[in-house]
C-alpha cells in the first residue's frame, strides 16, 4: 500500500474527503517526526511504538574493491509493534 492508498483507505473508512485523510496523514508524519527529532517516542497502545535507537560505528568493506570504509555512529529511527498488531498479523 503507497501514500495514495492508504489516504483513499482513511477517506473511504471514517468518511472524510480524501484532503482532510490526506492533512491527517500529512500532521500525523510531522509530529512523529518532530518528536522522533527531538529524542522522544511516540507510543501507540495496540500497534507499536516509534523511538530512535543509536547505531554504533563500525568497519565495513567495499565489496568491489575489499577496501575499509568507517561507517560513523548515528542516530536511526525504529519502530517495535504492539501485540494487538503482531498478533493479528499471525
């Protein structure tokens, strides 16, 4: 399912037009990212949680040439689900 589907899925099951589904969508995805920003979580009871985990340096290898590169720490956003979710994905 792309962004265009699931607006259209948001539209058709609560009845809005497809432009207030869209701005939902569109607000949702900022404030996630807003707080995923700031070093916060988002935590959705049922379906998951959002959070950034930190990912340690590390050496990697071209697999071209077998040359080291340094891949530097970063931070990276993650997402776990929720046991409503996993389960009913079973």
């Amino acid at each position: 399912m792309n962004r265009k589907e699931l607006i259209d899925a948001l539209a058709q099951k609560t009845g809005l037009t497809k432009k207030d589904a869209e701005s939902f969508l569109t607000s949702f995805v900022e404030a996630v990212t807003k707080e995923l920003k700031k070093g916060g979580s988002v935590n959705l009871v049922g379906f998951g949680s959002f959070k950034v985990t930190k990912r340690a340096a590390r050496e990697a290898r071209n697999p071209r040439t077998g040359a080291k590169l340094k891949i530097p720490a970063r931070k990276v956003p993650s997402f776990k689900p929720g046991k409503d979710l996993k389960t009913s994905v079973k």
